[in-house]
C-alpha cells in the first residue's frame, strides 16, 4: 500500500503499512509522534515518539493515543489530521 499523506494547521500525518504494522506518523515543527497497530488491526496500539522508537505506551482506544501523540507534538488532539487509512485503528 502506498502512503497516505495528510496535512492540516502545520501538521502532517503520513500513514503506511510495513510487513508487520499499520503505522502513522505526525510530524510538527521536526518534533514526531507514532502511533502503531499489528497488520492485522486487532491488537492494542503503540505510541512512540518517533516511527521506529521505543514504546511510550499502550492504548485500546484510537482516540486515547491520538490524545498521547497530540500531548507529545503540543498541540491539541483534534489538530490531528488523520488519513481516511488510519481512521479505523484501535479495537
């Protein structure tokens, strides 16, 4: 799959897949935050501070870790811009 790229209010939200996870990424002003989920969609998702750092945490809900990632870039959660690609994350 190809990546999906969104921008809005200086943010940009760049989502793709890999082998192994569903990954999407916001970058703001070079400061980033990740949120992944496994391929398959079903397992809880990672918040880290950059695509291939080390977990910060766990999280069920897509809105908990749009939340997380928000509190990492600075600015608020609905500043987020989300691909329609991502938008079904979380359990």
């Amino acid at each position: 799959m190809a990546e999906r790229e969104t921008t809005a209010d200086g943010i940009t939200a760049r989502y793709r897949e890999t082998e192994t996870e569903r990954l999407l990424v916001f970058e703001r002003d070079g400061q980033t935050a990740a949120v992944a989920q496994n391929r398959e969609g079903y397992a809880m998702l990672k918040v880290r501070p950059t695509a291939d750092g080390d977990e910060l945490e766990r999280y069920y809900g897509f809105d908990m870790a749009l939340d997380h990632a928000a509190e990492l870039l600075g600015v608020s959660p609905h500043d987020l811009p989300v691909p329609e690609a991502a938008e079904d994350m979380g359990m």
